[in-house]
C-alpha cells in the first residue's frame, strides 16, 4: 500500500483521489504518508520524494516514478 500512496505523491495525485483508487479514508493515506514522513526523516511531501528519490528507492528518468523492485515487500 505505502509503495503505491509515494507513487501517488510522486506524480501528485490530490489525497483524496489517492484515497478512492485505494480504497481507503483520506485520513487513512495521510497517516500512511506521515509515517514515511517519518521513515524518511521528510518535514513535507516535496521532501519525502526528494529523499525517496535521493535513496534510490524511486526510479530515475521515467515518468511517472515508481518504487523499484527492490525496495518492495514480498
């Protein structure tokens, strides 16, 4: 789910549109955000994809970003 809520920040789709393609209340992808706000040691969204990004744990050159394989739970 978090792989797919930074996807969604990544490319800036509003919270709530988030929210309905997941499924899940606003409140439920701000807390999912928050924490890897705090994961990420982000003060803002720009900062969380900005680290994201910086720890390679967002694909680099193509649009839209995704979470390399890596980096995802199996």
């Amino acid at each position: 789910m978090d792989v797919r809520i930074l996807e969604g920040v990544a490319v800036g789709t509003p919270t709530v549109r988030l929210a309905a393609s997941l499924y899940l209340s606003r409140q439920g992808v701000e807390y999912r955000i928050g924490l890897m706000m705090r994961h990420f040691q982000a003060t803002n969204r720009a900062a969380l994809i900005s680290r994201a990004h910086s720890l390679g744990v967002l694909s680099v050159g193509a649009w839209p970003p995704r979470v390399l394989p890596e980096f995802l739970e199996t």
